[in-house]
C-alpha cells in the first residue's frame, strides 16, 4: 500500500499562487468580459474615476491628481470583498480554494488595475505638465506602499466582518464615506490647526498619504507623519484583521 506524503510547504504555496492567480483571471473575465474593450477597462475604469475626481476639484484650483489614487486603493478593494466569499461559496467545493483566497484575487485585481491606471496617468500628465516628477522617488514609492498595506488590511478586516455580521455590509458604504476627511486626500494634515492634526494624525491612513505626499512634493508642501507610528499600527492593524479572518473562515468553513 502507498501512502502519499503530504505537500512540502512550497509546494503548498505554489498551489495557492496557482489558485488565486486563477480566481483573478476569473474575477477579471466575468467583471469585464472578453468581447469590446474587455479588460481594458481594468485600467480605463479606474482612470476615468482619477479623472473625473481631478476635473471637479480642478474648479477650486487642485490640479494635481497624484492623491487621488490612493482613494481608490482602499475604496475600491473594501468594496469588492464584503460578501466576496459568500457571493463565491460554490468555489469552496473544491479542496484547494480556501475563503481567504478569494479575497486575495478580488484585492489584487483591485490594487493592480488602480496601480496600474495611475502610473500610465502620472507619466502622461508629466509629459503634458500637468504634473512633475517627484522630488524624492523612493519616498513616493514607499509612501504608496505604506498606502497598499493599510488598504489591505482594511480591506480584509472590512471582509471578515462581513462574514461574521450581515449588517456590515449594510453600513459598509457609510463607513467608507465616514473615512474620507482621515484619508490625506481632500484634506491635508497642514491644513488642520493644531491640536486637532494631532488627533487627526492618529489615524494610519492620513500617515501613509501623507508619507506618499512627502515623497512627491519633497519641501514645496509641509507634511506630517510618524514612520515609526505607521508602521507598528499597520503591524497591529494586520495582527488583528488576520486574526477576525480566522474567525470569519471558521463560521464559513461551518455552515
């Protein structure tokens, strides 16, 4: 008789890559189809957000585009994964999709297309002078990582809870309208008097824009963030929001 060893744990792992790159194909194909412009609209659909969002704010003379993106990150990846595992529980018969890569797919598409809409946007608007290269490159790429990451684990601690309470996804909506004047976005730490900016600064999000906006704009705009603050809150922030996942997959994993 023969007895089949388990899987390494990097073969584990490639099973799993293998997995939630084929539920993002998946995902992609049946948001966006295969005929007319397809998943051209991965990129053309954020764009058009970026785009519609800096016309109207170019009224009271905000130009610049580069934070509106970081709008998108956590928004749009929040949205996508309340009840994702509940939309998608057929895919749970088959031993290899665990709840939680579903919800890796949805955000990595999410956090790809917003990427990717932005860099094709920015270098474009650079060539047309409407935007400027940053003034410390590294910065502005750390600053968005800094932004990624907290969309992320927003997103997912937004996910689990869904799956736990039915009535999150109900307010889900008011609490990302709610997270708009923390988000560095329409209002920059600078422009909040002091002692409310450092109530404001409390919140990890406007850190991680803020680090973002540093990066951009070097010394032409006064920023305001804690590196070390952000980092060990989103550290936290992870702790937690795997940890309400465990939770959230039990009771899948259950019913």
């Amino acid at each position: 008789m023969t007895v089949k060893s388990q899987p390494s744990f990097m073969e584990q792992l490639r099973i799993q890559r293998r997995v939630i790159w084929a539920l993002t194909l998946r995902e992609m194909i049946t948001r966006y189809g295969r005929e007319g412009l397809g998943i051209i609209w991965i990129i053309a659909e954020p764009a058009l957000f970026i785009i519609g969002v800096m016309l109207i704010f170019s009224a009271g003379g905000h130009t610049e585009f580069t934070s509106y993106p970081t709008l998108l990150l956590w928004r749009n990846g929040t949205n996508r994964v309340v009840k994702a595992v509940d939309i998608n529980r057929a895919l749970l018969h088959h031993r290899p999709v665990r709840p939680l890569d579903i919800i890796y797919s949805r955000i990595l598409l999410e956090f790809a297309s917003a990427t990717a809409a932005f860099v094709i946007l920015y270098l474009f608007f650079v060539a047309l002078g409407i935007c400027h290269w940053p003034a410390d490159l590294l910065t502005m790429i750390i600053g968005y990582f800094m932004v990624v990451w907290f969309s992320f684990v927003f997103a997912l601690f937004m996910g689990a809870l869904a799956e736990i309470s039915d009535g999150i996804e109900r307010v889900s909506h008011i609490i990302l309208y709610l997270n708009l004047p923390f988000s560095g976005v329409f209002i920059t730490a600078a422009a909040v008097p002091l002692p409310y900016r450092e109530y404001l600064l409390m919140f990890p999000l406007i850190n991680c824009v803020e680090w973002f906006h540093h990066g951009y704009y070097g010394e032409r705009m006064a920023t305001y963030y804690n590196p070390q603050y952000t980092i060990i809150s989103l550290l936290v922030l992870t702790f937690f929001s795997y940890l309400l996942t465990n939770i959230a997959n039990r009771r899948v994993q259950s019913t």
